[in-house]
C-alpha cells in the first residue's frame, strides 16, 4: 500500500519534471597557461550519456533537463576537469568555461566548484595576459561607461592613445600614418582625401565588441605599423536571444537653443545623404551651368534642437541537431545606430607672419549612423562567417569669419559652406577549420572587400571686403569659387593562416596575403568673377549674399563663371601587397622557469603607381609616381613566465611605412577646415623603423592589472608634414633623416577592496606614457629655388611628451549605480614643422567627462553624461603667439536603453 502510495505521489512530480523546457549547459574550453582555445575538448554529463565536443571556437553546447549535474572535461596533453554543482534552470542557459591546465604542470585530474562567468572585461584582461604580444585592450563593457560616441573616443583611453581632430589615433606619440587599423581582422579603406588612415569618428562605439591596440609585431601580423595595431571587432554573436533598445538626447552649452547656421540641403540630409540638390547640374556650357546653378549661396538660419541618437540590436544562436545526432550552431546579429549633432565652435586663426587676423565661428550639423548584419555557421572542427558592417556620416558646416589683413590694409568677411559625407562598407567571407587526424592543425582563410566614398558637393567659398581704415565704404564681393569632389577607395584581399603543432608545446605557422587597392580622386573648382572689364556696377558687387549671385546677375557687365579646374588637380592610385610569413611558437624551461618565444619572418612586396592626368581628356597621358619596395621584416617576441600571475617580455621588430597615394600625388587642393593648401610629394620614400620593447605586467586579482613597459623606435626616412609661409599656407610631406622615439609606460586597474569590503565598490583604471622624440635635420634643405630652414633637432611631428588618462569608478551592486569620472590630457606636440617659418605646436588640452548609469524599473537603465566639463580649448601657438584657438563648449546627454 505505501509503495502503491509513493508511486502516486512520485509519478506525478515525474511527468512535471519531463513537461519542463530543458536548459543549456554552454561555454568555452580554453588552455589555462595560453588562453588559447581547444578544439575537440570532450565535455561530458557524469552518469548519464549526454555529451558534446568543443568546436573550432572552443565552444560547446549541452542540452539538458532542469537539475544538478557534475560536469567533465577532458582534452588531449591536459589534466581532467569536474565542474560540480552545476545546476540547470527550466528554459535558461547555464554558462560554464573551462580552462584546461597542461599535463606537463600538473598531471592530476582539478576538480572545481562551478562559479558564475567573469565579467568580459576581465577576460580581456586574460586575453591580455596570455597574448604572445604586448597590447592594451577596452571592451564593450568598459565602453559603456563612458560618455563615447564614437570608436575614436573611446581608443583614446588606452594606454598610449591620443585622439588628433577626433579621428586620427596617435600611438606612442608617433602619427596616425605610422599606426595601421583592421576591421574584423582586415584593413579598411580611408575616408579622407589626404589620409591614409582610418577615421576613427566614423564607427559608432556601439557596434564594438572590443578594440585592441597591439604594439609589437609577430610575423603573422601586418607589416606597415610602427606606432600600434588597432583591431577592431564589432558585436559578436551571443550565446541566446538578445535584443536591446536605446535613445538619448544631449545639449551643448554654447550650441542649443540658441541661433545656427547650416546649408540649404534636400529631405535626406537627416542621414547623412544628399538627395542630388547639391549635384552639379548637366550644362551645355559654362553660361547655361551659371543659370541652372541653385542660388544657395546664404546659408539659412535656424535654433539648434536637441541633439540625438537611437540603437537597436537584435541577435540569437540556434543549435541545429544532424542525423548523426552532431549539434551544429547558426549565429546571427544585427545592429543598426544613429546620432546627430549641433556644434557651434568659437575660433581665432592669426598668421602673424602674413599678418592676418581671423576670427569668427564654425556652426557644424552632424550625421553619424552604422549598420551591421554577421551570420555564422559552425558544426563540428569547422566554422563559416560573413560580416558585414556600413558606416555612413556626413558634416554640414557654415563658418563665418572676419579677416584683418595689415599687408593688404582689407578687412575681409569670409563664409565657407562645406557638405562633407563619407560612407564605408567593410565586407568578410571567412572560415576555419580544425583536423584532429593532423594533430590538431589548423587552417583559416578569409576574403574581404572594403570600400569607401568622400563626397564633397557644391563646397562653397565667399569673400567680402572693404578697406580698414573706412567702415564707411561697404562691403564688396570678391572672386569666389564653387567646388565639387569626390574620393572613391575600394580594397579586396585574400589571406591565410595554417597552424601547425608539432608537440603539446611548440607550433609551426605559415600564411599569405595578397591585397589590390585602387583609388580615384576628382575635383573641379569654379570662380565666380565680377565682369571689371565689362564694367559691372558698385550696386551689383555690394548686394547681400542672397541676392548677389541670383541667376538674372550672370552674363556680361555682371557676373561671369569660370572653370579654374586643371587635369592635374585629380588622380588615380593602384597598389598591390603580397606577403608571406612563417614563425614558431614554442614554449621551454631554463633550469625550472618557463618561457614562451614567438618569432620568424615576414616578407611583404609593395607597388604602388599614382597616375595624375595631363589633359582633361579621359584615358589620355598622365605623369607617373611609382614606388616600388620588397621587404623582409623580422620579429621576435620572448615571454618570461615568472609566475602565474607575472610576465616579463621583450620584444624586437622591423616595420615599414610607406607613403600613401595623396602623399605622392603633387595634385594641390584647398582645406576648407584648415583653411590651408595640401599638396603632395612625387619624391617621398618610404620609412623603414626598427622597434624594442620590453613590458612587465602583473595581474594580482581578478580584472586587475600593473603594468610597465619601455619602448624604443629608430625610424630611418621618417615622413612627416610641413607647413610651407606663402601667400596661402601650404602643408605637404617630406622625408627628415633619422629620427628617435624611446619612452616608457605605466598601467593599473586595481580595486580599492584590499582597504576595506567598502573599497571593493571603488576601482581605478590609469595610465601614464612618457616620451621623447628626435628628429635630426640639415639646417639647410631644398635646392636654389627653394630652401628650407628648421632646427637641427627637433621633436617628431605630432609627438606629444606625455599622455595621461585617469578613470574613477564607483559601482554600487545591490543598487546597480555606477558613477565613473574621466580624466585626460596630452603634452604639448609639434603640428607642423616650419618652412621658411617657426613651427606649430598644439598646447596642453585637459578634457573631463563623467558617466553615471543606473537601472531603473521595468528594466530600463538610465545613462547620464557630462562632456568636458571642464570647458576646455583647443589651442595651437607660433613662436609662443596665438596661432588657433577653438572652444567647443560643453556637452550633457540622458540615454535609455533596455536589453530583451
């Protein structure tokens, strides 16, 4: 009767248990001493059948019923692990890694209590510890906290980093075009007319999963990066479903609510894209343009709104279950972002040389919005992935100047309408592919297409002036000019990687690279010309700006237009790279101390060609700039294991960086933004550096870190910009003579918890780079026509002496309020080297944001900015005189988001 009784009861519990949804037990097999993954790790459910195998990304996935299990794993040349205590929830994933010690440490089988997954920025802080190379990193995690919009800003607080006109990365003091960048793992094509690098303002910081900087070479790494390797990675595929909404709104403190300039644009200005208003109309000729030109010459006036943003991201796995009972794995993501921004910016730009004085403001609307959509494919040792990811941004800008010229004894009233909109697409086929039968070699390959577009349509330049001393006599117009451009850069390449081990320690790696580049710049420029000859009238060339340059005031006796474009102010650039490398992996003991040493040999082919036309007629002869170089490039990088928690490394390298088409291109256009001439340089050689380092960490605590390194750089042929006094200021690039770059960093994340439990909710993260560079030049460069003075040694351009970031934070758990101040600042760096004239330096800056994060009910979490609080200026001087000066003002913003 009892059995009868307990039957009754138990059947009943039995059929609800069964009537569960099952959960997932997931993670990631990881060797414990390398951080490197294992593939074809065997997990396993003890006392019952269930089971899996890591694939090619260490990942696993067990289905399970609601419970308590002991999990095991095992894995070729490492000691057998037992997680117990795992429980499983109905309906939920239970996360769970592993990290596998090497049986040539300990041969006895570790058994654990299952814990909770470590936050993602304390694994990147693993990944940093057990990377062959010396790098910094910051996560999505640490991203969130801070008031960053864009990748730019948030590269900036790494160890080393500084942000120039908030998109170039300088590293270790050296330029952006010494610093080299990758998107999923492949390069990205240049937005900029004059830039071989990467704008970092272009990728919204939502879309990272992570960015790491790499400041040391191993072969299997590209070559042409001297200063750092930044690599980012954008959102990666969660383990489950996840979705997440967010908006915000800011205001600027010398912007909002008050009066704002912009350009009369079309219905798609909003994302960035001109709906063809501003497209330069078909003409028969030069007197039917000047008539079917739109009169937009006046900007129009408005009060600048709110400025705001939107995210959404949506991503999920789905396990797939073959015949053979094999799990496979679909991966999917996608995001999409948007922001816009009203910035007024105050300004005072003197050539004292010339003597010129300007000042007045910049009103700049801004566009910035992202797009990315990955797919993934694994089952078993084999992986596919497709990523792409869209970037399109656009800045439309109206500055108004006064211009008090003592040679000229005019006083000048400048106004620059200027439509900027650049897009980048970044596309990647990839796989990876593990064969246990070949002891566990690896092979991965990739293709990859980048392509980028800069449309600068109907720039438009206008000058009014009248004499100094006579406020009296009115304003007259000058010769103007209308412009139209546009940069296309698209990039295909094709890579591989095969690893070989050939012991449970040591390894064997082999790769290629072939990568084409194609480029093509055109421009046409018009003047706006008041007939004299013709004797046009005072009343006509004094009329305001809205209504001087009406259709009905061209013709003859009035206004004519001119085409002022030449062939050669356009070009063309091909270049081709093929590289090859091979190194090896090994790790060793000397007398019981461990070591690892990662080296080999790169060898990189480079051609490239810049065609500049001679006629305006297509296909028709050109002027010819070739340059090419083949390069063999060394590295080694040795690892002293010291304890489990400290590594000592020295590094030695050899780089190359070579020049990039508008560099060699004489092709001159005129910078609206620096209000400056740019033009290239036909003889430019590539620079060759050779990089030391030597990088002692610590890693005390879980997410924490203590870190200094020591570096060196000897750059032969170092190409860097000048800034040539001439009637217009004229800024090109030119190769010095040997220059020098040696300095030394600090880092630390540490928890104030070993003070106080109290101090376990304060953190700090801080760094601190301190550099000095040399330059050694002739004191007389050039020939007859053109000599060239500067000091014999001097700073390398852009280089500042030090660097400092500093973040507090405070995060209170059972509130889940975190509060983060921000704090960062630059030495005084050269911006331009002097020709026939002192240099330009850029002084000092201190910049001050904080964050403050708080969850909220129904889910929601709330995100309080404040930026450069400090009210901090922009400022560059010459001969200790005030060259530029701008002030941006600054910058509160509220975010809501929530994750489904």
């Amino acid at each position: 009767m009892k059995r009868t009784i307990l039957l009754l009861l138990f059947v009943p519990m039995l059929l609800v248990a069964q009537s569960l949804p099952p959960g997932r037990i997931i993670g990631k097999v990881v060797d414990a001493e390398t951080g490197e993954i294992i593939i074809g790790a065997n997990v396993t459910v003890e006392g019952g059948a269930r089971g899996a195998a890591s694939d090619v990304e260490g990942r696993y996935s067990i289905s399970l019923p609601p419970g308590t299990y002991t999990i095991a794993v095992s894995a070729l040349s490492h000691a057998k692990a037992r997680f117990t205590g795992v429980v499983v929830e109905a309906g939920k994933d239970r996360r769970l890694d592993a990290a596998m010690t090497p049986e040539a440490i300990r041969m006895n089988e570790v058994v654990v209590e299952a814990k909770i997954n470590s936050s993602y920025e304390a694994a990147m802080l693993r990944k940093q510890k057990n990377s062959v190379v010396i790098s910094d990193a910051i996560s999505a995690e640490q991203i969130k906290r801070t008031p960053d919009a864009t990748s730019g800003d948030a590269i900036r607080r790494l160890t080393g980093i500084s942000l120039v006109d908030n998109k170039f990365v300088f590293v270790r003091g050296v330029t952006d075009r010494y610093n080299q960048t990758t998107l999923n793992g492949t390069t990205v094509s240049s937005t900029d007319a004059d830039k071989k690098s990467f704008s970092f303002d272009i990728l919204p910081s939502s879309l990272l999963d992570n960015t790491v900087v790499v400041k040391s070479a191993t072969p299997d790494m590209r070559g042409d990066f001297t200063g750092g390797l930044v690599q980012l990675s954008t959102l990666d595929f969660p383990d489950k479903r996840v979705m997440k909404v967010g908006v915000s709104s800011s205001v600027n403190s010398l912007t909002t609510g008050k009066s704002f300039f912009s350009s009369t644009g079309g219905s798609l200005d909003w994302l960035g894209i001109d709906n063809g208003n501003r497209k330069l109309p078909d003409a028969a000729d030069l007197n039917d343009l000047a008539q079917k030109l739109p009169n937009t010459w006046r900007p129009r006036q408005l009060q600048a709104p709110l400025n705001t943003s939107f995210s959404l991201s949506y991503g999920d796995n789905l396990p797939v279950e073959g015949k053979d009972g094999g799990l496979s794995e679909i991966g999917f993501i996608g995001a999409v972002t948007y922001r816009n921004g009203f910035q007024h910016s105050e300004r005072v730009l003197n050539d004292f040389a010339l003597g010129r004085y300007n000042f007045g403001g910049r009103d700049e609307f801004s566009v910035l919005w992202g797009a990315l959509a990955n797919l993934s494919y694994k089952t078993g040792a084999h992986k596919i992935g497709l990523k792409n990811n869209y970037n399109q941004t656009a800045t439309d800008q109206v500055g108004t100047f006064t211009s008090l010229d003592r040679n000229t004894s005019l006083e000048n009233s400048y106004t620059v309408i200027d439509w900027n909109e650049r897009s980048v697409y970044s596309g990647q086929l990839s796989g990876e592919h593990s064969f246990p039968s070949m002891n566990g070699a690896i092979l991965e390959w990739r293709g990859a297409v980048s392509s980028s577009t800069r449309t600068v349509p109907d720039r438009k330049q206008v000058t009014y002036f009248r004499p100094i001393d006579d406020p009296s006599v009115p304003f007259s117009v000058a010769i103007n000019q209308r412009s139209w451009s546009q940069l296309d850069d698209h990039t295909g390449s094709l890579g591989f990687d095969v690893q070989i081990p050939l012991t449970s320690t040591s390894r064997v790696k082999v790769g290629g690279l072939y990568e084409g580049k194609k480029t093509d710049y055109r421009i046409r420029y018009f003047n706006v010309v008041p007939d004299y000859f013709g004797g046009i009238s005072n009343v006509l060339t004094t009329e305001g700006l809205g209504q001087v340059y009406e259709s009905g005031n061209f013709g003859a006796g009035k206004f004519l237009l001119e085409e002022s474009s030449k062939a050669s102010d356009s070009y063309t650039g091909t270049s081709t790279l093929t590289a090859a490398y091979a190194m090896a992996d090994v790790q060793f003991s000397v007398g019981g101390e461990q070591f690892r040493f990662v080296g080999g040999g790169r060898l990189e082919d480079s051609r490239e060609l810049v065609r500049i036309p001679k006629s305006l007629i297509a296909g028709g002869p050109a002027d010819e700039t070739a340059l090419n170089n083949t390069d063999l490039l060394p590295s080694a990088n040795l690892t002293y294991l010291v304890n489990s928690s400290t590594n000592l490394r020295v590094t030695y390298s050899h780089s190359v960086n070579r020049p990039e088409f508008r560099e060699l291109a004489s092709t001159g256009f005129y910078d609206f933004i620096k209000y400056e001439m740019v033009g290239g340089n036909p003889d430019l050689r590539r620079a060759l550096a050779q990089n030391f380092d030597v990088r002692l960490e610590m890693f005390p605590d879980l997410g924490e870190v203590l870190a200094v390194s020591f570096f060196h750089k000897q750059i032969k042929d170092a190409i860097e910009e000048k800034l040539i006094q001439a009637a217009t200021r004229t800024r090109t690039w030119f190769n010095s003579d040997d220059a020098s770059n040696l300095g030394w960093e600090f880092e630390v994340r540490k928890s104030f918890g070993f003070i106080h439990d109290i101090g376990k909710m304060f953190s700090v993260t801080g760094n601190y780079t301190r550099i000095k560079s040399s330059v050694e030049v002739d004191q007389t460069l050039g020939n007859s026509s053109s000599t060239q003075i500067v000091k014999a040694t001097r700073p390398m351009q852009g280089q500042s002496p030090y660097i400092v970031n500093l973040s507090i934070l405070f995060s209170e758990p059972s509130l889940g309020t975190s509060v983060n101040i921000l704090y960062n600042k630059f030495g005084r760096r050269l911006d331009a080297v002097g020709f026939l004239a002192a240099d330009v330096y850029e002084e000092p800056r201190e910049l001050i944001d904080i964050a403050v994060t708080q969850p909220a009910l129904w889910g929601l979490e709330l995100k309080l900015t404040a930026k450069n609080i400090n009210n901090s200026e922009h400022i560059l001087t010459r001969d200790g005189l005030l060259y530029e000066k701008i002030k941006t003002g600054l910058t509160y913003s509220l975010q809501i988001s929530k994750t489904i």
